[in-house]
C-alpha cells in the first residue's frame, strides 16, 4: 500500500508517533483469516490518503481519493488540545458522498467549546468489479436506534459511514453488519446521539461490491473505562483496507475509527477505534478489513 499525504495533513511523523501512543493505551487484538468463496478479481491500486484540519464543531474536513481512484472506505479521528477528557470530543460524521465516490467526509464536536483537530482518511482504489455507494436518506430515529444500509442482492460492504444531524450530536456507531456464509458483511449501520434529544437525524452509506475472495474481516470488542478501544491487526502482513466501530454504553460515543499503517510507525497494519463516555464502564466494538498487498 503507498501513503499519500495531503497538504492540509499533519507531518507523518506526528501522526505516527500520536499513532503509536494511543495503541499502547489499548488492547490490541489479533485478527484471523477467513477466506471467502472466489469470486471478483482481488483489490487493486489501494492507497491512503488523508487530511487534517482544526475546526468548530460540526465542520468538515473533505479528503479526495487520486483521479481514477474510488474511496471503498474510510474513518476520522477527533483531537484537541485542550480537551478536557476523552468525554468532551466526539465524532459527528465520517462517510463518503454518495455523488462524490472519490470524497471522504469527517467532522466532529468539542464539549469545551475550543477548536478540534478533524483527521479525515480515504482508503482508495482502483473501482472494483460492481462497486456503488448506496445511500440511506435522513431519517429521524430514536437516539442510539441504529439505521441499515443493505447492499444489492449479491453484493457486500466493503465498508461505509454516515453523519448524525442533530443539534450537539455525536456518531456512536459506524459499523458492518450481517455477515453472509463467506464471512463479509452485507449491510451497514450507523447510530448517534444528541445531547437532551430523544431523536436524532441520521444519514448511512455503504461501498458496495461484487464479494471479493481475497477481503477479509476480522473483529475485537474492549470493555474498560473510558476510553476503550484498541488497535486490530491485520493477519500476516497484509494490509488494511477498511474497517468501522461501534460504541455501547451510556453516553458513549466514538473519537477515532481510523486506518493504522505499518508505513506510518505501527507494528502492522490494521483498524484503530477509541470511545469515550462520562459513565462507566463502556464497550468498543471494533473490525478490520484485510487484503492481501
């Protein structure tokens, strides 16, 4: 996999080394192959891209994949400064436009009312055999009710994201769901919350594709006090080219689902998610998505 840096990134160093603290704050997870039936011709041209920026709530950092490329998933992280715990940030949105298929798309809000640093990360490549982003509208939902995103008959998510449009509103969940016989997902979910809400507005999407042989998924689940999460490898060096999270407990909501590099510093590569939370303890569910390099 090559890594491309945007301009408006940070130094690669300082993420790697931001990277590497937070893993070592986390558990991390082994994850096992589970090869699929044959199917589509393997992943091809799968690169990184990504771009960082400090923003007001709710603003967001846009992250196009090369000409040519399509983003077949993606993740944010949320920092800042002058946070005051891992309670006061949360993601707000991290998803691909439905009519930009190059486009990855991150925001995120701060309790204490300062600036965050927004990290927005397209995992692209060249557009795989029946790929389409499918999109499933706004629609008010119960706090925390999740929203599914199916793929087409005979088609699985190679990954997915969406964004939570409510007043001081928080993503909890982006994250695959039933799992077919060959062990890859065929729907997405997404759920948020929103501070003295009951409901939430809601907005999910999914990469969706033929099955390919050579993708894999592999999850791990955490349970600590906040934050929990960890870093989930991928097996026997391959590389990541996707993944998602999910967040339970009360008040919990999700500060990083994001791609981790071996070309940036960590061990291998693999899926990082982190949640956070007033209340304890909480539950960090997180998966990766695997292919050869």
């Amino acid at each position: 996999m090559r890594f491309r840096q945007h301009p408006l990134a940070r130094l690669a160093l300082c993420a790697a080394a931001l990277g590497l603290a937070m893993s070592a704050t986390g558990p991390a997870f082994s994850a096992p192959s589970a090869p699929g039936p044959p199917s589509a011709p393997p992943l091809m041209g799968v690169e990184v891209v990504k771009a960082t920026q400090s923003l007001s709530d709710y603003e967001q950092v846009r992250m196009f994949c090369p000409d040519g490329k399509v983003a077949i998933s993606g993740g944010a992280e949320a920092t800042a400064t002058h946070s005051a715990g891992y309670d006061s940030l949360a993601l707000a949105s991290s998803y691909a436009e439905p009519d930009q298929d190059r486009m990855w798309v991150a925001s995120a809000r701060n309790f204490t009312g300062e600036p965050s640093t927004v990290t927005a990360w397209a995992i692209c490549a060249w557009k795989p055999s029946g790929y389409e982003v499918v999109e499933a509208p706004l629609s008010q939902v119960p706090v925390d009710q999740p929203v599914t995103v199916p793929c087409p008959a005979g088609k699985v998510a190679l990954g997915g994201g969406g964004e939570i449009q409510s007043h001081r509103s928080s993503l909890t969940k982006s994250a695959p769901a039933a799992f077919n016989s060959a062990k890859q997902p065929t729907q997405w979910v997404v759920a948020g919350t929103a501070e003295a809400n009951r409901t939430v507005g809601v907005v999910a999407s999914a990469m969706c594709a033929d099955p390919i042989t050579d993708v894999t998924w592999s999850t791990g689940r955490a349970t600590s006090n906040s934050p929990a999460g960890g870093f989930l490898v991928c097996p026997d060096g391959r590389q990541v080219v996707g993944g998602g999270a999910s967040a339970s407990g009360p008040g919990a909501v999700l500060i990083s689902s994001k791609p981790g590099l071996e070309s940036e510093g960590a061990r291998s590569d693999g899926w990082w998610a982190q949640a956070g939370s007033i209340n304890q303890p909480l539950t960090a569910d997180v998966y990766v998505t695997c292919a050869t390099r």
